[in-house]
C-alpha cells in the first residue's frame, strides 16, 4: 500500500522532454494499483490486514493508557 501511495508523486519528478520516463512511471503505479487490487479479492490479505489494524489499535490504546508519552525518557515513568 505504501508503494502505491509513493507512486503518483513520480511523475512530477520527470524532468521535461523525458515522456518516456513519465509513461514508464505511470504504467508502474497502474501495475502495483492492479495487483494490490487482486490480492485484496482473497482472503488471506484481509486477514492479515485485520490482524494489522487490531495490533495497531492495541498499541495505541497503551499510548493513550501511558498518557501519550513522549520520546524514550517519557516511556518509563
């Protein structure tokens, strides 16, 4: 997901005359976008993206718990 995020900002980057290097990068971003699409139609990759989302609510929940500590020196009080 994070690739496909990093993919649309490409094409501002190509310095002009250089059309073959924009199309390049926009066929890139199309081919991740498809195959992200795909895998998301099984299963496996929704569990695994569950899985993610309630580690990651769980890690927040002891952020808030810990009154949102700050930096490492914050972490052990």
């Amino acid at each position: 997901m994070s690739f496909l995020q990093g993919s649309p900002p490409w094409p501002c980057l190509v310095r002009e005359g250089e059309r073959r290097s924009l199309v390049l990068n926009v066929v890139g971003a199309l081919i991740v976008a498809f195959v992200l699409v795909i895998n998301l139609a099984r299963v496996t990759p929704l569990t695994s993206l569950r899985a993610t989302l309630l580690i990651a609510l769980g890690l927040y929940r002891l952020w808030v718990k810990n009154e949102r500590p700050r930096g490492i020196a914050g972490a052990e009080e």
